[in-house]
C-alpha cells in the first residue's frame, strides 16, 4: 500500500487529530522561542506547568463542575486575552512584560497538554474533545505504511 494509501485509509477524525496534535506541537516549542527571543527565564515555563492543572480540583466538587473549571483554564482565550490587555498597556506606555509572560505559560500549558492528547473535558476526566484518555487497541500495523506504528482506533463517539 502507498503513503497515500494508508492517509486515506484513516478516518477523517484520526487524521484530524494527528494534525491537531502536530500543531499543538508546534505552539509549544514556538512559545519556548518567543519567551527565550524576548530575554525571559525558559525555565518559568517548566516551574508553572502544574499550576493550570489545579482548575481539575473542581473534580473534587461533582463531574460538571470539574469539567467546567478545568475547560475555562484548558484552552486559549484567555492567555489571548492577557495578550491585547498587554498591547493596550504598551500603547499607553505601561510595564507589563510580566503578562506576556503569564500568557506564555498558559498557551505552553495547553499547547502540551493538547500536543499529548489531553483535551477539553466532557464530563468525565478521562473523556475529551480529542477521545478518551489511555492506551487504545492499535490498528493492525501495515509494513508499506510509515505511519502504522504511530495509528491507533478512536472509539465511536455516537
């Protein structure tokens, strides 16, 4: 079977996320980039890591509120945020290169995260956007295909 064989033989949903968690990827070593190019400590990303994952105490609470809470801290809207309060701060003269830097942080914490296979939760901690969270039977491996060590099934979502 050709390279081209096998990319169709994927269903779009697979091939959706093979592509999601490339860019993911990418993100999070451009953010390291930035936050190197602009003089900031590389390290700060490493030591805030965990700190987002606390939104999943919500847990704690019931299934809804653990979901809620962990997907407002688990996408980009709000480092997004952080980002054009920081423009405006800049246009007015204002020191706030700290912002830049939390922002940082956070698009590195969810562009990991979702570069893993860690998404936005629905309910359960172990179901998300991206599938459900573990070791999933692998897809018969095809010797002509250089992706089928990496292929895995999706369960059905209906």
């Amino acid at each position: 079977m050709s390279a081209e064989g096998s990319a169709t033989s994927q269903t779009p949903h697979r091939q959706a996320l093979i592509w999601q968690r490339a860019e993911n990827t990418a993100i999070a070593l451009g953010v390291v980039l930035v936050v190197i190019a602009l003089g900031q400590p590389w390290w700060v990303l490493l030591a805030a890591f965990l700190v987002f994952d606390l939104s999943a105490l919500g847990y704690l609470i019931s299934q809804r509120a653990g979901a809620l809470c962990y997907n407002l801290v688990h996408n980009y809207t709000v480092p997004a945020a952080l980002i054009a309060v920081w423009a405006v701060l800049q246009w007015r003269d204002a020191e706030a290169s700290w912002l830049v830097l939390l922002a940082a942080c956070w698009v590195f914490h969810v562009a990991v995260d979702r570069a893993l296979g860690y998404g936005l939760k629905l309910g359960p901690f172990k179901h998300t956007h991206l599938g459900i969270i573990g070791k999933q039977p692998q897809i018969p491996e095809d010797a002509d295909s250089p992706l089928a060590p990496q292929q895995r099934r999706v369960p059905d979502q209906r």
